[in-house]
C-alpha cells in the first residue's frame, strides 16, 4: 500500500512538472510569434511606404 502512495505522489509532481513546461512553452510561442507578426508588419508598412513614394 505505501508503494502506492509513492507512485502517486511521483505521477503528481510528474504531471505538475508537464503542465508547467507546457504552460512556458505555450507563453514563450505567444511571445514569439507575437514579435514575428510585429516585425512582419514593420516591413510591409515600410514596403507601403516605398511604394508610395516611388
């Protein structure tokens, strides 16, 4: 019966662990798709510009 309670407590903390990874790894992709959709529009306004002034 004690080997139980070990295994579940592991297989918490196991699934404490994931679930924190997952939820910085979801943030960091927000982050950086975030950036990259600022700079992709950067550029394109820059482009707008160009364009205009040709």
């Amino acid at each position: 019966m004690e080997i139980l309670h070990v295994l579940g407590f592991l297989a918490g903390v196991t699934i404490y662990f994931v679930t924190l990874y997952y939820i910085g790894l979801n943030r960091w992709l927000v982050a950086e798709h975030t950036k990259i959709y600022g700079e992709f529009k950067a550029i394109k306004d820059e482009l707008a510009a160009l364009k205009k002034s040709a």
